[in-house]
C-alpha cells in the first residue's frame, strides 16, 4: 500500500491530486520503507544509523522503568523550519523531509501510546497510526501491540467520525477529555478518560489525572505526544514532558500569509523564566538537524 508520507502526519487525503506529488510521495516511502535513510550521529559521536536502528537505540523502556512519575514516560515530537515555523498553511508537511517522515514513523513504532490534541488531529486529518505491516511486525517483535493507543485531547469534542483515524474500525482510541458528551459514529473502538477539574464555567480538563489513568488503568507506559503547539504549552506547563524530539528542517518561510497566525512549536503560554531543556543527543540527515533533549524539571503550573 502507498503511504500517503507527504505529509507529517499520514492520512488518507495526500496521495490524491497532482502525478508530481505522487511520484514524489513514493520516492518517500520507498525510501523510508527500505531503511535507506542513513543519519549521521553526531552527540554522542557513533556511526551512522538508518532510522530504525536510530530508535531502538533510545532506551525508552529503560528510561520509563525508572520514572519516579505515576504517569507514563513523555516524548514530544515536534518539527520546525529553522525560522521557527511549526506550520505552513495550517499544516505540517512541507516543513520536513523523507528523514524526519522516517523518524516520525519510527518514533510510533517504540511506544504505547500516541497522543495528539483535537486541533492537530482535525488539521492533518489524522488516520491509523501504524499502517505498514514491517512496522507493525517491529512492534510485535519489541514486545509491543501491533498498534500503538490512539489518544485525542478535546474540550469541545468537536470531532468528526469521518477522521480517518475516529473511522477505522481497527483504530483504539481514547477521547481525553473533560466533557461527559460522547462520541457518535464513530467506527474505531472508542474509550475515555474523563478528566476534569473545577465546575461550571471553570471546568477544565485535569492533564495530570489524565496521564495518571492512562498509566495505571491502561498500563501505558511510555507514550509519544505529536503536538501541536497550545496542547504542548499545557503539559509542559504542568510537567509532564520528559523529553522533546526536534527536527529542524532546513528551511525559512518567513511570515504566516495573510490570515493565517503564527505557530511555533510551543503555542498559547509564555514561560517566565523559559523552560530549560538539555541536550541527549543530535543526529543529522540531508542537512535535517534531529535533537533530542531532555526537558528539566522545575515546579509545576
Ligand atoms: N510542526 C509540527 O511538528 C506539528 C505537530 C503537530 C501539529 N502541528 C500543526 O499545529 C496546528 C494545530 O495545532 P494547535 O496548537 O492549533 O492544536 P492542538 O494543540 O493539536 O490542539 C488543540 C486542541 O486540543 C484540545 N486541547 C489541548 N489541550 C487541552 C487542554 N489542556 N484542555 C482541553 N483541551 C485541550 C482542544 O480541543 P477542542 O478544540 O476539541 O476542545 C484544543 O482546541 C496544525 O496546523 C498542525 O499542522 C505541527
């Protein structure tokens, strides 16, 4: 099957339309199914590694076994033009190229669990998470499920059963939410974890309590947030990031068009003084910088 790798996030919407856009969307995916796209490691200096290789070697289980947290262990992946662009005409796909397609897929072959908020999945049209049956076999080889754990942040629950990924009756997903509204027609298999703080006009959706069931109710212990940027601001805020995966294209675009605002990776928040992160490891990919820092702890929002 041709993965529609266009885009950032792979939906069902990119392969149609213009032959170019085609040929150049299997170009991708040949590329990335065949593991040909070599990164070179620079910190800590190794040699260089295909993508998989790449994420194997990030110790995530190791790293979410010594978690002191009652939550599961945090990854953000997050892609940026180096202006700091962290969308193009409301999207994400022509900020990156085939490497950060092959480590954004990658990265969903490690975890548990895949999170992102309404706002990113209604955008890019969210589909099935792990659609190519090698990354699935990966998977079950790393002792994981064939599909990581779908989970979608919304206040609103303004999302329509058309998503790809809400009509794909072989999709699990969780709706996190501090709604009591459910979902209908939906095909995927539906759970919630209602999370919810404060009443009337003050409720709001409680993110600790939320990663919290997550981990204790279904056992989730590492987990990869995909954005975007204000669900990002709110578990930064709150703690509940450890580390942030960055991939920085190689690119200027200046200022949004008309119309369109703004968004850099992090969105909606200031932090005063800014969050300190640190540096884990730096690998590059036709001139593609991928960073992977650990976020410090400090004290919570
Ligand atoms: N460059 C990248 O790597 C990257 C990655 C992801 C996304 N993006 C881009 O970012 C844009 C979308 O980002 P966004 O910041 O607008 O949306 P977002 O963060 O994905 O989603 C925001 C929505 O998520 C829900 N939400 C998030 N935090 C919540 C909280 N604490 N409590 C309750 N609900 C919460 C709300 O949903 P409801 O509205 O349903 O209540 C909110 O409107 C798109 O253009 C996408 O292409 C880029």
């Amino acid at each position: 099957m041709l993965l529609p790798v266009k885009s950032r996030r792979p939906d069902a919407s990119t392969v149609a339309g213009r032959s170019h856009q085609v040929l150049a969307t299997w170009y991708i995916w040949a590329a990335i199914a065949s593991d040909q796209i070599t990164f070179k490691r620079l910190v800590p200096p190794a040699r260089p590694a295909g993508g998989q290789e790449l994420v194997a070697d990030l110790d995530l289980q190791e790293r979410a076994r010594s978690g002191r947290e009652q939550r599961p262990y945090v990854l953000l992946n997050m892609a940026s033009t180096l202006d700091g662009r962290a969308a193009l005409n409301g999207r994400s796909g022509a900020i990156s190229g085939p490497a950060d397609h092959a480590m954004f897929r990658g990265l969903r072959t490690v975890v548990d669990a895949v999170m992102a908020g309404a706002g990113t999945v209604r955008a890019e049209r969210y589909g099935p998470l792990v659609r190519d049956p090698g990354d699935r076999r990966v998977r079950l080889e790393r002792g994981l499920s064939e599909q990581p754990l779908a989970c979608v942040v919304s206040a609103s629950m303004s999302l329509g059963a058309d998503i790809p990924l809400l009509a794909d009756s072989g999709s699990r997903v969780v709706i996190i939410t501090s709604s009591r509204d459910s979902l209908s027609g939906a095909r995927a298999q539906l759970e919630y974890v209602r999370a919810a703080r404060g009443s009337g006009s003050d409720l709001e959706l409680d993110l600790g309590a939320a990663m919290s069931e997550l981990q204790e109710r279904l056992q989730i212990r590492t987990l990869l947030c995909e954005g975007g940027p204000h669900l990002n601001s709110e578990l930064l805020a709150r703690g509940l990031v450890d580390e942030l995966f960055l991939s920085l294209a190689p690119k200027l675009a200046g200022d949004p068009a008309q119309g369109e605002s703004l968004l850099r990776i992090i969105a909606g928040r200031s932090f005063e003084p800014p969050l300190e992160l640190e540096l884990i490891s730096a690998a590059e990919s036709e001139s593609e910088l991928f960073l992977r820092y650990a976020v410090k702890t400090r004290d919570r929002a």
